[in-house]
C-alpha cells in the first residue's frame, strides 16, 4: 500500500495541475496516471484528486468572487440578470464539466462574477471531480492491467495535452451565456408543450 508521502504527492499533484487554467490536464487522465504510479486502491486516489481539484477550482473561483466587487455599473447590472436566469442550473453545470473533460472555467468564472454561493459551488464541482477521480482511477488500474504492454505512461499524458487544448479551444468559441439562453428557452418551449 502507498505511504502518507505517495498519497499526499497524488494531491498535491492534483492541486497543481488544476491551478493552471484552461489547459491542466483532465482529471481522469490524472486520476489514471496516479492509479498506475501509486499502489492504493482507486477510492483513495480518486477522493484525493477530487480534493485537491476541487480545492485548486474554489481559488479560481473566489479570485473570481473578489474581482467582482470591481465590475463597472452596468456589467454588474448585467451579472445580476444573468444570475437570476442561472443560479437554478448552477449546481448541475458545476457537476457536468466537473464529472466531464470539458474545461471548467467557463463555468467557474462566471459563477465567481455573479456572487454564487461558495458552499454549493465547492460541493457540486467536488462530487462531479469525485465521480470522475474515481472512474479514472479505475480506468488506471485497468489500463495499467491490460493496456500497458500497447501504451507508454508518455502516450497517455500526450494524449491528456492534446485532448485539453481541443476541447479547450472549442468552449472558448462558445459563448456560454447564449448557450445558456438556448437551454432555457428549449425547456420553456417543452414545459409549455407538456402543459
């Protein structure tokens, strides 16, 4: 079994790489990685990547909080509107690009701007980066098993780069708020049609 000091680099090692943002590694990826290099069951990995990815995204976040008290008049206004449309699906966004590859500043920052509550927000974006550490470290666990003898430790972490700089490139094109917009107006349209 892993010592204190493997355990602790496994969260370090999260927090760190989560710290950078737009282009940190996805947490599966990490979760995997430290399954095949730390002898622990994937529970532990999993609840220590989560942790120290969750608590690297709640300092984006209260970064983001802070600036907030200096936005100009007018874009706080329209934070606010904003905010009051998004507060309900908060919780579910948080867990989707934290259970997902998908970057998560796009939705983090934001959240941060609008005021949204610290609690909720640290306990949604953990029980997704929880979910997602885990499966991760059971991929690893299985990849070190099975695959290892196809794959390089070096293939993998190319293959993490790569797949954040696309998916990365491809939620800054997005504009989140129309996204946003989009969603709602499709669930209004569908509630009005079940009625």
């Amino acid at each position: 079994m892993a010592g204190v000091i493997e355990l602790l680099g496994v969260f370090v090692g999260s927090f760190l790489l989560n710290m950078i943002p737009f282009a940190g590694p996805s947490n599966l990826f990490i979760a995997s990685g430290a399954a095949l290099a730390v002898d622990s069951d994937p529970l532990t990995i999993g609840f220590l990547v989560a942790l120290g990815s969750a608590l690297a995204k709640f300092i984006h976040y209260i970064v983001t909080f802070f600036l907030g008290f200096f936005i100009g008049q007018e874009r706080r206004k329209r934070l606010d509107v904003a905010s009051k449309k998004l507060r309900r699906w908060a919780p579910l966004a948080l867990f989707v690009v934290a259970a997902s590859p998908l970057p998560d500043e796009p939705v983090v920052i934001p959240l941060g701007l609008m005021k949204y509550n610290p609690a909720k927000f640290f306990f949604a974006y953990f029980l997704g980066k929880l979910l997602i550490g885990v499966v991760g470290a059971y991929l690893g666990l299985l990849w070190g098993n099975v695959l290892s003898p196809f794959a390089s430790d070096q293939v993998l972490m190319v293959a993490s780069i790569v797949l954040t700089v696309i998916i990365t490139i491809i939620l800054l094109k997005v504009d989140i708020t129309k996204l946003a917009e989009r969603i709602l107006k499709r669930k209004l349209k569908w509630e009005q049609v079940s009625d």
